[in-house]
C-alpha cells in the first residue's frame, strides 16, 4: 500500500483494494480542496469574533480578500497533496495546468483586490455629499478611472497569460498582446472602440473635463455624471433615466458642464410685460421674493428690460443659487410668485392688445377713401388744407 492509500484509508477508515488508482489520487485532491474550505471558514469566523464590530475597516479587509485567501488555500492544498497522489503522466500533467491557470488567476484576482482596497483607502479621505465638494469630485474621478482602466488591464494580461499555457491557442494570448502595437492589425483594428476609450479614460482623468456629480447637458439632455467607467460614462437625467455615453464622446465632441469650475449658477426668468408695467416696483417685488427664499445664495439678483416689441416688453430677472438644482427650483419659485404678483397687484402690467374703434357711421355718411378727415358733428368731413 502507498503512501496515498495509507492516507486515504486513514482518512476515511477503508478503501476497497479494487479503487483505481486515479480514483486514489482525485479523491485525495478533493479532500485537499474540502478540508482547505473548512479550514478557510472556521479561520474567517475567528478572525471576525476577534476583531470585533467596532473596527468595520478591519473587516471589510476580511470581506474584500476572503475570495482570493480561499483560492490561496485551496491551492497550498493541492500542491501539498500532488506529490503523494497516485496519478498518471496525463492526468498529472492536466492538474498541474489547471493549477497554473488558478494560480494566474490568483495573482489578477490579488492585484484587482490590492487596487480596490488601496482606491478604497485612499478616498475614504474626501466626502462627496458636501456642497463644496470640488477636489472630492476631482479625487474621486481620478481614481475610479484609473482603478478601472488598471482593472482592465490586470484582466487582459491575466487572460493573456493563461492562454499562452494551452500550446494550441498560444498565439491567441500573443494577437491580444500584440493589439496594442503594430503587429496584430486585424485584431488592433477590432480593440480600437476598446482602446480609443481607455485613452479617453485617461485623458478625462487628467484632465477633467467632467467629474462625478457634475451637472451637464449632453443631447440636449439634463442630468449628472453619476459613473465614469473603463469605456462609458453613465448620466442621470433630471427624470431618473440613465443615458450611457462612450468616454471618447466627452473628448470629441461638444458639451455643456454647469459644474466645471464652481456649483454656483445663475438662473435667468423671462417675463413679457405691457408698457404700462412698473418697472421698478417689479424690481422690488423680485428682491422680496429672492431674499425670502432658502434657495438663494445672496449672491446675484437683477431685473432688466432687455428686449421690446410693438405691444410689450420682455424683463430678463437674473437670481443665482449654490447649485443647478436649486437654480432652478428657484427659478421657478420666482416664476410663480411674481405673475401672482402681476395678476393680483398690477393688473395694467399684464400684455394686452389695444384697438382703436371708430364710432359708427350715420346713414348717408361715408368715410373718405383718401386724404386726411376727422369726425365732427356726427359725420365725416375733409380735414382743412390749412390754406
């Protein structure tokens, strides 16, 4: 009897002498795995109780690397019981490939881990829910994008690794590799969606054209950047759609960001007034109205004519507020309260269309058809030359 029977019957009590011995050998690498499992869980519960629930960071660290840890194990597992298993040369030889392609995995499975862990510390410095919340969002751009795109890449070349171990697709591993040069054509020409945005990813996390929770108008759509990822960027719209862009469209093309520089914005309301409105007094309603109002920020307020036709005049009032939001609920507070204002206080500001009405005709009477007249003593008559 062998050394791996010996411990395989001392491990389940009995092997009948008529188990292959492949069979042997599988069981013992099973056991390996199982025993490797148990021995994972029961280590992770006493680490938990130990540290306690008091320090989270602690244990969203066990959480976070519980996935590679058990890979780890599972495979010290096997590589101690491959020596003592009754194997034959091909079967061997499988296992010891699927060990190498697990052991690739755990590597990229151990650098991705390593990346979040350490983005994860890093932002845990900045708060993006305060309003001033500009080198948070800066911070935070930056490090989703890059964590991604070195996500990415930790994924191609672990793919790419594991692939060059099968002799018979090796050069499938070397074509992906080779995409990011001048030898695979065929394959560069397909990767370039995926690599024209990984660059654009990068150029946005250098330069910042947008950052998370910026306020835009993209397609003539409102909304915020709500996720930059490896290859898309993710907008909630004003009315909780979600539009998804490719990152090389914030880099090509035209946009609007209300939030580049500062939150602050300023809102503009339009009214058409006729000419006999008070000006001024609607000025000072619009005083009223902003310096009552939360919304806010104290920083602008203006009203001007800015435009007239042949029967009103268009008044422009300017108000500012600490973010796009709240410029425009403020906006249209301002709205509301100020055409309340001109329905119930100023009546004659409303637009009206004015008419002349002639008096009516009496019998016999007819206007002149050319040359200047006036009406007098209840008939027309020619107006006088003045000679």
């Amino acid at each position: 009897m062998g050394k791996a029977e010996a411990l395989l019957q001392q491990t389940l009590g009995y092997v009948p002498p008529w188990f292959p011995q492949w069979f042997v050998g599988l069981a013992l690498v099973v056991l390996a795995i199982v025993c490797a499992l148990f021995m994972h869980r029961i280590a992770l519960t006493l680490a938990k109780r130990a540290i306690g629930a008091r320090r989270s960071v602690a244990i969203l660290i066990l959480d976070a690397t519980a996935g590679p840890t058990r890979l780890a194990l599972c495979l010290a597992a096997v590589a101690f019981v491959m020596p003592l298993a009754p194997l034959s040369g091909e079967l061997r030889d499988a296992l010891v490939h699927v060990f190498a392609i697990a052991t690739i995995a755990l590597i990229g499975w151990i650098s991705i881990r390593a990346v979040d862990l350490g983005a994860t510390r890093y932002l845990q410095r900045f708060r993006v829910q305060i309003e001033e919340n500009f080198l948070a969002r800066k911070h935070v751009t930056q490090v989703r994008v890059f964590k991604r795109v070195i996500d990415t890449l930790i994924i191609v070349v672990a793919v790419s690794t594991a692939l060059m171990t099968f002799n018979s697709v090796r050069q499938y591993g070397v074509s992906l590799f080779a995409s990011a040069g001048a030898a695979g054509v065929i394959v560069g020409l397909a990767a370039r969606p995926l690599l024209s945005n990984l660059v654009a990813g990068v150029q946005i996390a250098v330069t910042q054209p947008i950052r998370i929770e910026d306020a835009v108008i993209i397609e003539n759509e409102w909304g915020w950047i709500e996720d930059i990822g490896s290859t898309y960027v993710v907008i909630r719209l004003w009315d909780w759609r979600r539009m998804v862009v490719p990152l090389s469209y914030f880099i090509e093309r035209p946009f609007q960001n209300w939030t580049r520089d500062a939150a602050s914005l300023i809102g503009s309301v339009i009214f058409y007034v006729d000419y006999a409105a008070d000006v001024a007094r609607i000025r000072e309603r619009l005083e009223e109205v902003v310096r009552g109002s939360e919304l806010w920020d104290r920083a602008v307020v203006n009203l001007q004519v800015v435009d007239t036709d042949a029967r009103t005049m268009q008044l422009r009032a300017l108000v500012s507020a600490r973010n796009a939001s709240q410029t425009w609920d403020l906006r249209c507070e301002v709205r509301e309260k100020l055409i309340a204002f001109l329905r119930e206080e100023m009546p004659e500001a409303l637009p009206r269309q004015r008419a002349e009405i002639s008096p009516p005709l009496a019998p016999g009477d007819e206007r002149p058809r050319s040359g200047s007249a006036r009406f007098a003593g209840g008939h027309w008559a020619p107006a006088p030359s003045g000679h």
